[in-house]
C-alpha cells in the first residue's frame, strides 16, 4: 500500500517535472527554476506517513544552469526528492568552483543529512568533502564522478563508455568505414579536462576511431587528435566555435570537404554547427552530440547535426532517489556497477544508467511519444 502511494506521488511529481523541467528547452528563460544563488529551504511535503523520507534536509548542487541538462537534472532531483518525503536545498554554482565549495559548506552546515553533488571539476572537492565525512554526510556523485576523496558513498551515472562508443560506431555506419575506400576527413571535439565522463566518452569513441585514423582511412587534418587538443574548458558553445572557426578556415577553406566531426556533447556540436553555418562552403559533415538538448534536436530535425544521445535524467534522478532512501535506511543496494568507476580512493559503486541513440528518425518516438519534449517545444 505504501509503496502505491508512493508511486502515486511520483508520478505527480514526474508529471510536474516534466511540465517545469523538460518543457522548457531553453534553460536561460526557465523562469520556474530556482536562481543560480537560489537556497530551496520549502517546508517538508506533508506526506502523510506514506512516502519513505522523514523531511530531512538533501543538498543537490548542480554545476551551472548555463546548460539545458542542469536545469533538467536539478529540477527533476527536487521533484522526486520533495515527493519521497525530504526537503530540499538545490544550489546550481554557475560553472564557479569557488562558487561550488561555498554552497557545499552552506549545506553542510545547513543540516543537510546528505549530499547529491554533480561536480564542475572532479578534482576540487575533496576538502570540503573531508568536512562531510567528518560529520557523517553521505555523498552521492551525480552524473560526474568526483576524484580522490573517499568521501563518496554512491555514483549514478550513464553509462558514460557507452555514450562515447556509440557516437563512433555510428560514425562508422554511415561512412561505411569498413568498406569505402576514403580517406574521410574527421574534426574531434570534447569537453572539460576536468570532467571525469570525458575520459570516458573521448576513451569510448576513440576506441572504436583510432584504428581506421591509424590505417589513414580517417584523416585529421589539424592534426589535433589528443584529448589534450580537443577539450573544450566548460563544454562551452562559444569555444568550441571559435576553435572550429580556426580550423575551418586553415584546412577546409579552399574547397576540401570535412565530412566528420565527432563531438563528444550538444553543447559542443552548437559550436560547431555555428561555426559551419559561418565560415564552412563544402558538403555538410556528419555531426554527433549528446544530450537530446532542444536546440541540437532542432538541428537533427533541420540536418544539421545527424545525432545525439538521449540521456533520460527522469531516470537518473529516480535511480538517485532510490540511493538517497537506502542509505537514510542504512540499506544495501543491489545490482550496482562495482568495476568501472575508480575515483582514485577505489572503485566506487555506481548505477549506470541506458544512453539511447537518437536521429531524425526517432526523436519523435524517445522525445515527444514519452513526454520528454512536446512538439511545440521542438519547432
Ligand atoms: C554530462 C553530459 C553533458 C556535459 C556538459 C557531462 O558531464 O555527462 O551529459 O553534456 O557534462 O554539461
């Protein structure tokens, strides 16, 4: 019976999420998302005795709103979070590490009786986390994993590999690499040095990329291949443009054609597409992404970008609000990923969670027919 009631109330919350989080693709007009500095300090859902949280206070900080997924992830967190019964304090840090720790230590010293945290950069928090351990406050890394701290209890994620492997092996099926004679000309983009996934969808792709950039049937002509090279600090549109511009204009400016560009987000892709639609005069390129961002899939709708992955965060925060019930129970959680995602302390024990490929052929399916988007958001 609790359990009903419970997912009676998720399902309102999913519904609310979905007209707040996900109706809205431009994030910077998301008027019903809390402010970057915003503390969320709302009194604790009347639950009636049926959903699982007592009204303890959960920290959420997220890294920025800057980005359309964010808004989404943070939005969707407090729904389910606020449906099973706890309060909650949504901070989003506007891309600012300084900005991140300050309003950690707000929530460690708040209250909060745990934290959900996706890091700006994996590497600066193990300080404030330290304080967390010291005052017995679980931490769960959302999406990104945070490095050398052994302050973290739980990673939820997707499985950001395969994100990365099948941006490549499309890349292989459409240009028909294992039988077209070539050479194709390929561009890398990828994002934050200092975002763990990276490692991860740049390693994925790469996996599948590099033997046929050995064999010369790819060629980069920048010859910027390293990840080093291809990082785009913050995943920002703006950067990845100007950097295409570049490269645009000193190696496919005189008629040669690029027909590849692997870029690992839609952030990126932005840049890049805008950087095209400006300076590049050959046959529009392949272009990948990852995200499903409103702006991208109009792009994939408009052939622009040719895919992107969805990456449901309706589901990562469900799977977040299942960790975050287990360990205010002291529980055990089944089924988690015990192999993969070393943050330098040990393996922590992570949920990943199913990216889906998306195209002009079934956006409408995966986007609209599950309420992701409606259709007006997309036109
Ligand atoms: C996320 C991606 C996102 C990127 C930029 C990564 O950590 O996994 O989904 O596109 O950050 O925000």
């Amino acid at each position: 019976m609790k359990k009903k009631l419970l997912s009676a109330l998720l399902s309102v919350a999913l519904a609310a999420t979905l007209l707040v989080g996900c109706g809205n693709g431009n994030n910077t007009e998301q008027t019903d998302a809390p402010a970057a500095d915003d503390t969320q300090t709302e009194a604790p859902a009347d639950d009636g005795g049926s959903a699982s949280g007592g009204g303890e206070l959960i920290g959420v900080s997220m890294p920025t709103k800057d980005l359309q997924r964010w808004n989404q992830d943070g939005e969707n967190m407090k729904a389910q979070l606020e449906a099973a019964g706890y309060e909650v304090d949504l901070q989003f840090a506007s891309n600012d590490i300084p900005t991140q720790v300050s309003q950690i230590e707000n929530m460690i010293s708040g209250g909060c009786k745990l934290l959900v945290i996706a890091s700006i950069e994996g590497d600066s928090l193990g300080t404030v986390l330290q304080q967390a351990k010291e005052n017995n406050i679980p931490v769960i890394a959302y999406d990104r994993l945070i490095m050398n701290t052994d302050a973290v209890t739980y990673y939820a994620t997707f499985d950001n590999y395969l994100v990365g492997q099948k941006q490549g092996e499309f890349i292989v099926e459409q240009l028909d690499l294992e039988n077209a004679e070539g050479p194709f000309n390929l561009e890398i983009v990828t994002g934050d040095p200092g975002d763990n996934n990276v490692n991860f969808f740049y390693g994925g792709a790469m996996d599948v990329l590099k033997p046929y950039i050995d064999s010369g049937k790819l060629v980069v002509k920048s010859g910027q291949i390293e990840k080093a090279d291809v990082a785009t600090a913050n995943w920002a549109t703006d950067a990845a443009q100007s950097r295409f511009e570049a490269i645009i204009s000193s190696y496919y400016s005189d008629g040669t054609n690029l027909d590849v560009v692997l870029a690992s987000n839609d952030s990126t892709a932005l840049g890049v597409v805008n950087a095209l639609e400006a300076n590049y005069t050959g046959e529009w390129p392949l272009v990948t992404g990852q995200d499903c961002d409103v702006a991208n899939v109009k792009n994939i709708i408009a052939g622009k970008q040719s895919m992107s992955i969805f990456k449901d965060t309706r589901d990562l925060a469900s799977k977040v609000v299942e960790m975050v019930d287990a360990i205010m129970k002291g529980e055990e959680i089944a089924g988690l990923d015990t192999e993969t995602y070393d943050n330098g302390t040990g393996v922590i024990p992570s949920y990943l969670c199913e990216p889906v490929f998306a195209d002009v052929n079934n956006y409408k399916e995966i986007l609209i027919d599950s309420g992701y988007y409606s259709e007006s958001d997309l036109q």
